[in-house]
C-alpha cells in the first residue's frame, strides 16, 4: 500500500488510471478464457 500510494503521487495519479485499465482487462480475458473453456 506505501508503494502503490507513493507511486499514485508520483505520477500524479496516472498510475491508478493505468491499473485500474489492467484489472478491468485482466477481467475481460478471464471471462474471455471462461467462455472458451465451457464450450
């Protein structure tokens, strides 16, 4: 969390744009990969 927070700082907050975008493409392939399992 010190990090993360230290980072968001930094970067003037783009680096929580920029996991944010991460989780929601990481989800996206998840269900991606999920879909493709079931079939």
């Amino acid at each position: 969390p010190f990090l993360l927070q230290r980072i968001f700082e930094l970067s003037e907050g783009r680096s929580l744009r920029s996991n944010i975008a991460l989780v929601k493409n990481n989800a996206r392939l998840a269900a991606d990969i999920a879909v493709a399992l079931h079939s």
